[in-house]
C-alpha cells in the first residue's frame, strides 16, 4: 500500500507531462484528482494502524541492490505516520490554492507594485513537478532502509529547486541555488556518514538492523554530527537557517507551503528518529549543545521576524523559531517533550501552510509582498482578513488553537530536565505575540490603503482550500489525543532505545520533607 502511494503522484506527474501543449486546464484537474486519491488512501490506512500494534506496520521489504545490502523497504510508525497524513492533505489543498499560480502573472488582478516575472517553464510542468514532490515526501518518511531514505532526502530537492528556480520571484534563481547548495551539503554530509555506519555494521542498511549496533563512543559521536548537521540545514536550525528566508521568501506561495510545512519536517524527523535511535549515547552527550542551539534558534528568529518588511519572509522567521521549538522537544529527551514535539510539526505545518496560503492570495491581489503595501485590508474583504487572524493566532500559540498544545508539552517537557533552557525559551512566546499581532495590525486594520480599496475578499476556491485547514486547527486545539495516542508509543520506542527515563517528579508530598 505504502508502495502504492509513492507510485501514484508519479504516475500521475508522468501522466501530466505527456499531455499535448496547452491542456493546462486538464492538467491542473489531473493533479487534484490524483492527489485526492491518494490522500483518501492514506487516511483509510491510517485509520487501519493499530498504535497497540507492531511498531512499524504497513511494512514491505524487497532487495533492490543486494550486493550493498540496499533494500526497498518501506513502512510507518506513529511518527511518520502523521507526517504522511499531514502531506497528503497538504498537497491537494495548495494544488487548489495555486490553480492560479503558474499562469504567465501568477492571476494577478491588480498591477504589480513589485517587479513580477513570469515563469519560465509551462503549467504542466510545474504542476507535475508538485505531484513528484508529494511521492518524495511520502517516501522519506515511510522508508525504513536508511539508504532508501537518503536517495528520497536527495530526491526531494529536484522538484522543490526547479518550482522556485522557474516560478518564483525576482531573486529566484539566486534562492533557487542557494536552497540547493545549502541541501547538498548536508545530503554529502549524511552520506559520509551514512557510509562509515555501514562500514561498521551488518552489511545491509536496514534500520531495524542499524539501531541494533553498539558502535565505539568516538565513532559513534563523529557519525552522528554527520547525521545531525544534515537534518539541521534540513530543518533549518540556527546558525545553517540563512537559505530558508531567501527560499520560502521567492518560491511561489504553494511551493512555499509545501518547503515549509512538510519538506522542513525531514530534518526534525531525522534527528528524532535517526540521530537518537542510531546514536543514543552520542544522542545523549550531544543534547546540551542542541538545546542550546535550539534556545538560540527560538529567540533568534523571533526577534528577526518582528523586523521584517516582506511577509513571506516574516513566515519564514517565524519557522526558524518554532523549529527551534522542535528541536529542544526532541534533545529534552522527555515523552512529553518528543510527543510535545512530533505533535508541534504536524501543527506547525498546518498553521504555517494556511499562512502561506493567506498571504499568497494578498500578494496575488496587491501585486507586492510588502507589509507596507497593505492597510485596511479588513474593510474591503472580511473573509480574507478573518482567515488570517485565525492562522495568525495559531502561529502565536494562542489556547484552544492547535499549536499552543504542542508548544506546551514541549515546555513542559524541557522544563522537567533543563529547567534554565524552558524558561529562556518562554520568551520566545511573547516574541511571537508581537510580530504575529503586529504584522496583522499593519496589513489588516488601520486606514484602507488606495491600492486596497478594490480588493476583492475569498472566492469559493479559495475558501475550499482554506477552510480544512482552518477545521484541523480548531480540532486539534480542543482534542488533540487522537493524533497523540498514534504518536506516544513510537516516541516511548525512542525513549527506550536512548536509555532516558521521564525525571521523577520532585514535588514533596505534604507533611513529608523532600
């Protein structure tokens, strides 16, 4: 089934590409229609995993080049199975939101006030080059052969370098190549690694067979800052952020969903699963260094996202930040900071994605991307100004929305082991309230700006593709032990083979001394 669903955005993406010139219409329909499919597959097999079960199920196992000990293998657990589930709904949603998006001007309605450039490859092609990177996305976190898991982590750069490379904005060739060079570097890095592990091991790359080595304390140590500084240029973690502002701020706002929301993912995947699963005691010994950075990330970016004059760029800060979030959820080494954590990037996906979005409609409607350009937006489209105060409100945490629970179990679980990094981290939360409330005050209130006057709020469309995300963020906020209950045994898995038990609690009973 896993299988399945890698091959069908492909087929679908080849399908595309083998249409006459000018059928864009068709192959616009073409890609929802497959990428609809497969997400209803998915969420039929999710709804199959048993969380008491095996802890990868759905699993398949063929050679594929036998001499090296590579296999296809495939399969889910808890955690890559919600991040499965979040691409998948992902990807047809920003396929409708960008029906638009690769037409000669991006459908803009109103006279660009930023230099606009028209695309340099065909409809087709870039929605084509959207369903080859869901297959991507579905591959990498369903792998269970660290190699396989490698060709689809290198894989998902080719599609994601040519959207933004041949859609994107003005400075898009020089995001494009900075997006790609930053990629490969870790993806040598990890392959080095990847390499040395094998050296070292059984003779096959399997990951059930990987996690069983006992590797020497230095080896294993030089290995995992391998892995590491590849899923942490992956992420982007601070100081290896700097490609991120440029990428998500001239890719195409679809694209930039999708970079953002699932392909970042890869990275806090990778040291949840690989780094600490592989390398537990180095794991271990490097946790305070991570922290540390991960603290650094939360402020960093935070304070960089309130001085932002360009919206996607602003986003693109406040990922930085939350990732940073992640990473210390998943180095506190707690069951509530890693649940906290696996939890944070299913949220963040989807609040970050449906502020893409929101924002890509304004800078369709405005012509310019510039905080500056925007002012009473609220007056002439309601719905749209609605829409971005629910997403915004989300990306600051706000209780009842899906983030805040991440984000407090993340907190919570710091706290229980690194007490100073969780309060210093706190701030990061007050940090997010301004710039998040600061950028809405500009854009949506205050007097209506000429150029917006005639701004015309949601069409039908676009509210289609808005409105399930902005369903799961409600969702999520009041109950989100549905997706928790999949993701605890897998993150109890984790804690297991790192040998890290939840502190004990140190509250004294009363009347007792402690």
């Amino acid at each position: 089934m896993l299988t399945l669903l890698i091959a069908l955005p492909v087929l679908g993406a080849l399908g595309i590409a083998m249409l006459p010139r000018g059928r864009d219409t068709l192959a616009k329909q073409v890609a929802l229609g497959v990428s609809l499919v497969v997400a209803v597959l998915t969420i039929a097999l999710a709804l199959r995993f048993d969380p008491g079960g095996p802890r990868f199920q759905f699993t398949e196992s063929y050679w594929w080049i036998k001499q090296f000990g590579v296999h296809w293998a495939v399969g889910v657990d808890g955690v890559s199975l919600v991040l499965i589930v979040l691409s998948v709904i992902l990807v047809p949603l920003v396929l409708l939101a960008s029906w638009t998006e690769a037409d000669r001007f991006g459908g803009a309605e109103a006279p660009a006030a930023d230099p606009v450039l028209p695309p340099t490859r065909s409809v087709k092609t870039y929605f084509a080059l959207l369903l080859s990177l869901e297959a991507m996305m579905i591959g990498v976190f369903a792998a269970t052969d660290v190699f396989l898991f490698y060709v689809f982590f290198e894989a998902m750069l080719i599609p994601m370098y040519f959207i933004i490379g041949s859609y994107g904005g003005p400075q898009r060739s020089y995001a494009a190549v900075k997006f790609l060079l930053y990629s490969l570097l870790g993806g040598l890095l990890m392959l080095v690694a990847l390499i040395a592990l094998y050296v070292q091991g059984p003779g096959t790359f399997l990951f059930t067979e990987l996690a069983k080595l006992n590797l020497e304390p230095t080896t294993a140590k030089w290995l995992f800052l391998g892995f590491f500084v590849a899923f942490a240029i992956k992420a982007p973690l601070v100081p290896f952020h700097t490609w991120l502002p440029d990428a998500a701020g001239q890719a195409p706002a679809g694209a930039a969903v999708l970079l953002v929301g699932v392909l970042d993912k890869v990275g806090t995947y990778g040291m949840l699963r690989f780094c600490l699963e592989l390398f537990p005691s180095a794991a271990r010994w490097f946790a305070p260094v991570a922290i540390t950075l991960a603290v650094i990330g939360i402020i960093y970016g935070a304070v960089l996202a309130i001085g932002q004059v360009d919206l996607k760029r602003l986003i693109a800060y406040t990922s930085i930040s939350h990732f940073g979030f992640i990473v210390l959820g998943i180095f506190a080494m707690t069951a509530q900071g890693q649940s906290g954590a696996t939890l944070y990037m299913v949220n963040h996906g989807f609040s970050t994605g449906a502020l893409f979005l929101i924002v890509g409609f304004l800078i369709v409607r405005r012509g310019s991307a510039r905080i500056d350009a925007f002012g009473g937006v609220q007056k002439v489209a309601p719905l749209l100004a609605g829409t971005f105060l629910i997403a915004g409100l989300s990306g600051l945490s706000l209780p009842g929305l899906s983030s805040f629970v991440s984000e407090f179990l993340v907190l919570v679980g710091t706290f229980s082991r690194y007490r100073v990094p969780a309060v210093i981290a706190t701030v990061g939360i007050i940090l997010a309230a301004v710039y998040i409330l600061w950028m809405y005050q500009r854009t949506m209130n205050g007097p209506t700006a000429e150029p917006v006057k005639g701004m015309k709020d949601l069409s039908r469309r676009e509210l289609v593709a808005l409105a399930p995300i902005l369903a799961i963020i409600v969702a999520l906020g009041f109950y989100p032990k549905p997706v928790l209950d999949v993701i605890n045994p897998s993150v109890q898995d984790t804690m297991s083979r790192v040998q890290m038990h939840d502190p004990s609690p140190t509250v004294a009973e009363k009347g007792v001394r402690p």
